[in-house]
C-alpha cells in the first residue's frame, strides 16, 4: 500500500481547527481553517483567489446564511490547488466587498482566512485533538 498523504496543523487560540496549505502564488503557506459546516472546498477573498491564480467570475454570485447567521455575498471562481499530493480543480467561494468592506475586514483580522469547506476532505481523515491542540488530515484512497 502506498504511504498516505497527510496534512498537519493545529488550533488556535479561539479554538479553530487549522491547517497551512503551500498555495501558488504566496512566498510563505496560508492558513486554513477547517469549517465542517461549510459544504464547498474554499472561501477565500479576491485578492487571494487572483494570487492562487484563480478565474474569477464578476457574472455569477450567491448568496450564503453563514454560522454567525449574517448573509454573505459571494462570487464563483475556479481553479487548482495542491492538495494532499494532487491538484484537484475546484470551485472556491470569492468574499464579494467593495474597497471599504475589504479595509474594514483587514483591520479587524491580522491575517487574511481561507475557510476549507467538507468537499475537500471527502476520502479523508480528520483529526482534531483539542487536548494536544493538533489537526491532522489524511487522505484514504
């Protein structure tokens, strides 16, 4: 059997489940958090869906009832990205703001998130372990 591709991580201080994804495009991995709740493969901003080297597309949007029970508008992009050993093509969710939105944000949060939804992990195993406060992701077929 061939060794399994996994992915590690950790949880932080608000006790978010998160990975670091090696992504093109960004000299250093981005941070991912893991939303079980979340259906699609990845949220991201434009920003980051146009250095992943992502379609965006200002044709289609979609509107979302999040957790926090706030309404978000989002736009559809496609692209690949480097997932546990293979690069699928997906289709991410694009946060859909104006300039002063985006500033907003960015002042609010040191980093910029992307959120990995539950269609990536489909064929995978995932671990979180608040005690020791790691994550891990491992691919089953």
């Amino acid at each position: 059997m061939p060794p399994r591709e996994t992915i590690r991580g950790g949880v932080d201080h608000l006790n978010r489940p998160f990975v670091r994804l090696g992504v093109t495009g960004f000299a250093e991995p981005v941070t991912a958090f893991i939303d079980t709740g979340f259906n699609g493969s990845l949220i991201v901003d434009e920003y980051k869906a146009q250095q992943m080297g992502f379609q965006v597309t200002k044709i289609h949007s979609i509107t979302a009832l999040l957790a926090s029970q706030r309404s978000e508008t989002f736009l559809l992009c496609r692209g690949r990205i480097n997932w546990l050993g293979d690069e699928p093509f997906i289709t991410a969710l694009v946060i859909s703001e104006t300039e002063t939105q985006r500033l907003e944000r960015r002042r609010r949060k040191r980093n910029e998130e992307v959120v990995l939804g539950v269609e990536l992990l489909i064929n995978c195993k995932l671990e979180v372990d608040f005690v020791r406060r790691s994550v891990s992701i491992t691919r089953l077929s």
